[in-house]
C-alpha cells in the first residue's frame, strides 16, 4: 500500500511498520487468545507489555536511574495543572513564555501557585528565544517552567538551559510534548519533563512524565490521588488503569526506535530533514519562515505563503500529490509541516518538490 505523507502536528503519523504490527496482534497477542486492548491491566501478558515499553524508553532516552518514568493519562494540558499541584509546595513558579503553549501553561498554574514571567517573547511575535542569562529569575522560584519545543510557533531550545550556571537551584520543568525522542535529552539539567503520547511516541491518551525522585513527595494536599506523581510512582503507574492500548502501542514505536539506531540515528536523520525544508522555504520568494535561525524546530516547521490567496490552493494542489494536513494552526494561519520521526526523509523530499512545482505554477 503506498500510503500519503501525513504532516499532522497531533495526532501524528504512525511508523507504517507498527500500524502493521498492531493489525497483526489485534485478534491475538502472542498466542495469549486475547487482544491487547481485553487485558487486564494487572495480568501478567500486559505486565510484560508495560514493563518492555518502560525498559526500552528508559534505555532510548538514557534516564538515569534517580528518574521516574510514569505512564499518566490527561495529556500535555493537564500536566500544566498537575506539576504545580505536584511541585509548587504553595511557592512561586517561574514561566519562560515563548509562544502558545507555555503561555498557556503560565495561564492554568496561576490557578494553583503565584506565577511570575522570567521572560516572555511575545513582543516579537515568538519568533525567538530570551537568552537564559536575560532571564528574571525570581528569588526561590519552586521551579522554572519552560516549553523545550513550541509546537504551534516552531520554536525549539538546541540546548537546555543550565539552571545552576544562572545561580538557581530551583528544577527545570521542560514541556517536551512535541519533540520527545525526537533527540537526546541531557538530563543533568532536568529536574522534570512531561509530554503528551501523541506527537511522537504513540497514540493520545499517554502522557509520560519523567521525574527526578527527589521531586515526588511535594504535592499539595488538594492534588487528586490519581495525578500524585508519587502514588502513581509506587503503584508502578498502575494505581488507577492506565491507557493500555496507548502503552503497547508507543512501546512498538520504542522498539521500532531501537531498530532504527535509537536517538543518536534519528536526531540526525531529523536534522537532515529540517535542514532540506528549511532550506527550500528560504531559497523560495513564496514561502517564508519567520523563526530565528538559532531556534528553529526540526519538528514543526510553520511557513506561509506571501501571497496568502494562494493558501486553499495550495493545500488542494498538496492533497492531490499525496501530502496530507499541512494547514497551519488556526491561531497563526499558513501552513505548518510536522516532521516527526515517522515522517521519513522521503516525505519531506516530496513536499519540497512539491513546494517548488507549486511556486514555479504560480510565479
Ligand atoms: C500538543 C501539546 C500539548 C497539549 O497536549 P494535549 O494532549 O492536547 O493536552 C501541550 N504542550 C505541547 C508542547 C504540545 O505540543
């Protein structure tokens, strides 16, 4: 089956080989004469499915050991209720606010906590990131909130900030929904990182959090059992059901992962991408980008059009040659192309060409 290319910022394209895997296993896994989806959460077939994708997560991202990995449910939007309800101990909490989604994190907190913007790249319409060292840091922030990869304005840290080397003990909290094994991750300077499933690791219902145990045991009396990182924690994230099917099927795309050669293979292989994209979007009098160059996202690459009356046109020329779901989010108009690890480098070669078809058409 020759299948589209599908751009879709969330949910996202699948790795055809674990949608034909899953096909395969759904009247029957392993010979267990059940579906992965009829299981108990607490029977030992899916014991081995939960424990294999936590293994092979934790091997891919290198998480050391001093780190819980949690399979939670509510995705990246809940999370921005739950870590201040987990970590904020009634404190103030620091937001680094460069575009819509840490934004809307800073929002949802100051339900919980006192918030106070460290820096926020609004003014210049989040096409940037504040250097660290600008930073108005508070003065015992309980934590620094920051986006690592702005899906919606396509906006992505290279580095991490090092909280320590700007004289704050406090942990970084990094939203990494949209580039999650999308890369390494250095985790000396993480104190916690949560992202929703449905970007690059697997179907929605799945939200991971990556927590440093010295960071379970805050939460507020107020916070709901089931979103208690350390109740999930001890329970094995198994004290309420967690999303089973989503687990089994993001722990294919683990594997699938490590087949591919793990992050060292696929952080090249998705540099390889952004850069041919980006490279034709600049070299275009059609098209443009408006990020920074030091921050552009491999992941999310939103352009427009200079000729804005050209954009219906444009994505009815694209569905035709196969290119599916490059509209940009409604919040920003044009278009957005997500290039996630299960969009090969072949489909961002055929939106090139395709680019260049359409620009040569209308010139
Ligand atoms: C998609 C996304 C979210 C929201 O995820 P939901 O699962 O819809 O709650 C949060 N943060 C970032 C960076 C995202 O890309």
């Amino acid at each position: 089956m020759n299948r589209p290319y599908n751009f879709s910022a969330g949910p996202a394209a699948m790795p055809e080989e674990v949608l034909a895997e899953a096909a395969a296993e759904m009247l029957d896994w392993h010979g267990s004469g059940m579906g992965v989806m009829e299981m108990s959460h607490r029977g030992k077939e899916f014991g081995q499915i939960a424990g294999e994708a936590e293994a092979d997560l934790r091997e891919l991202l290198a998480v050391p050991q001093n780190f819980k990995l949690l399979f939670m449910q509510g995705g990246g939007l809940a999370e921005n209720a739950i870590v201040p309800l987990n970590l904020s101990r009634g404190g103030t909490v620091d937001f680094v606010v460069t575009g819509s989604w840490s934004q809307k994190s800073a929002q949802e907190a100051a339900r919980y906590c006192t918030t106070h913007e460290a820096a926020n790249t609004q003014a210049r319409g989040f096409t940037t990131l504040a250097n660290p060292a600008s930073w108005q840091l508070s003065e015992h922030p309980a934590y620094v909130h920051i986006c690592s990869n702005e899906t919606i304005n396509g906006v992505e840290y290279q580095t991490l900030p090092d909280l320590k080397a700007l004289g704050c003990d406090a942990p970084l909290v990094i939203d990494f929904s949209s580039h999650v094994a999308s890369r390494p991750v250095d985790w000396r300077r993480v104190g916690l990182a949560f992202g929703g499933a449905q970007k690059n690791l697997g179907p929605a219902g799945l939200t991971l959090v990556v927590v440093r145990d010295d960071l379970l045991d805050r939460a507020l009396p107020i916070c709901p059992s089931a979103f208690s990182y350390k109740t999930v924690a001890d329970n094995d994230s198994m004290y309420n059901t967690p999303p089973t099917y989503s687990i089994y099927i993001a722990g294919l795309v683990f594997k699938w992962l490590k087949r591919q050669g793990g992050m060292a293979v696929m952080e090249a292989r998705n540099i390889a991408k952004a850069e041919l994209l980006y490279g034709a979007i600049d070299s275009s009098s059609l098209y443009v980008n408006r990020v920074e160059k030091h921050c552009r996202s491999r992941m999310n690459v939103p352009f427009y059009l200079r000729d804005e009356a050209l954009n219906d046109a444009f994505l009815v020329g694209a569905k035709e040659r196969g290119l599916l779901q490059l509209k940009g989010h409604k919040s920003v108009g044009g278009m957005r192309a997500s290039i996630y690890n299960a969009l090969p480098l072949e489909g961002v070669q055929a939106l090139v060409a395709y680019l260049r078809d359409f620009e040569a058409q209308h010139a």
